[in-house]
C-alpha cells in the first residue's frame, strides 16, 4: 500500500464546488504540467505553490485522439498526493468515457473531455457530475461554438483550444478569441471559460478581454527560468486585458 497523505478538508469538498472558489478569484493562470521536470515534481510543485498558483492543469494524451503520449492517472494520483491545489485535468484521449471515473479516483477536481473525442457528451458530463467532479468540454480551432450550443447548460468549464490539442509550444491561433466572445454572450457568469495554447504575456491579454478567466500556460512558464515572475507578469497582463473587457 503506498504512503498516503492525510486528506484535508479541501480535498473533501466536490469538483465543481473547488471551481467556484476559482471563480471568485479569477483571472486564474493554470500551470500545465507537460513541460516541467518529472524526474523532479515534487520540486517543480513546491516552485509552483511558492509562486502563488491557484490550480494545476495536466494534459493526459493518449497517442490516438492525438498524436502525442504523456501519463495517464498514475502522475495525477502523484500530483495529488504532493499538493492540495485543484486539479484540472485536460483529457486528450479516444473514448474519455471509459476513463473519467479513474481520473476521479486519482484526485481530478476538473475533467475536462473533448467534444471531438465523444459521441454522447452530455450524458458524459452528466456522468462527470455524478462522479463529484466539475465538468468541462474542450473544443479544438477547426470546432465551432455552435457543435457544442447543446451541451452548454451541462458544462461547468469549457475550454477553447488556440492550438490544435496535442503539443505544447505551438503558436497561438486567434481563432479562439472569436469563439471566446460568441461563448461569453452565451453563457452565465456561472459557466467558467478557460484558454489553452500559445498563452504568453502578449496573448493573455486580449484573451482576457475576449472573455477567457482561466489561462492554461506551459512554455511561459516552464522554458523560464524565474517560476514566480513569470507567473505573476502573466497573471497581472490577464488582470489588465479582464478590466479592459
Ligand atoms: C496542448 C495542451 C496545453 C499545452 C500548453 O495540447 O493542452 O495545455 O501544454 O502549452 P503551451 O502554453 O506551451 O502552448
Ligand atoms: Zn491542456
């Protein structure tokens, strides 16, 4: 049986009731751990706790939704038992239904799946609800806002992709800014709408002002050296595009 940390009340209470408390602190920059040193988490999650985060984004890809592989719940469970922030974990696999309930067990507050990976999404977030999770709904750049008007009622986040899903470092894609503004004249203030790709201190601005709040960043924060300054120049340029929104 391996160790486990004691459980704290935080980790008690459900996903999506740990999302609202983000919601009361937005804008929100999400590290993405795909870029970090994994022969070293515990450290890069203690640098990223010192610099102030608020919430992990992991990137489980499976080399069939999309060409890249990265972890699966194994690295979650391990980034759960290392730290009490919420977990928002991006799924980048085929048949995420087959999955969901095992990234709940391993400590995922957030479960995010793609639009384009399933053929029932509402009964799939239903279903993420059930598991006490928050539920989100990702699209890529070629998917539009109408392929998910349906689904939006049942969605707790939805993530706009401006990088096609699979690879960090890509060149961001403007495309998500117009999808940010159909979204936010569509959804309420309770429904949270979080960007993905190619964030970096130019980019986050106008995504904040298109109507983004939660900024998943990789290389801007993990090709720098300094964790702490780059967290906080991007999280205060999100503050500044959210004010001239
Ligand atoms: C891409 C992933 C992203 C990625 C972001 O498919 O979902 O979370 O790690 O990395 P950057 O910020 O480098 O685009
Ligand atoms: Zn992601």
């Amino acid at each position: 049986m391996p160790w486990r940390r004691p459980v704290g009340p935080r980790l008690r209470m459900s996903g999506r009731h740990r999302l609202a408390e983000l919601r009361n602190v937005v804008p929100v920059v999400l590290p993405s751990l795909l870029l970090c040193d994994f022969g070293d988490l515990a450290s890069e999650i203690r640098r990223l706790e010192a610099a102030g985060v608020r919430a992990l984004h992991l990137d489980v890809m499976d080399g069939n939704f999309v060409p890249n592989f990265t972890y699966g719940m194994t690295i979650v469970e391990a980034v759960r038992r290392r730290t009490d922030l919420p977990l928002d974990v991006h799924l980048m696999i085929a048949q995420p239904e087959r999955y969901v309930r095992a990234f709940r067990d391993a400590g995922a507050d957030v479960i995010t799946v793609h639009a384009e990976a399933t053929h029932r999404p509402i009964d799939l977030l239903e279903e993420i609800h059930s598991l006490g999770a928050a539920a989100g709904l990702a699209i890529n750049p070629p998917s539009p806002v109408s392929a998910i008007q349906d689904c939006l009622p049942y969605c707790d986040l939805v993530l706009v992709m401006s990088v096609q899903a699979g690879f960090g470092g890509q060149a961001f894609n403007p495309i998500a800014l117009d999808k940010l503004r159909e979204l936010r004249g569509q959804v309420g203030r309770d429904t949270l709408l979080e960007i993905d790709g190619g964030i970096t201190a130019e980019t986050i601005g106008p995504a904040a002002e298109a109507g983004a709040e939660l900024f998943v960043v990789g290389s801007a924060i993990f090709r720098t050296p300094d964790y702490t300054q780059s967290f906080s120049q991007l999280t205060s340029q999100a503050r500044r595009g959210l004010c001239a929104a």
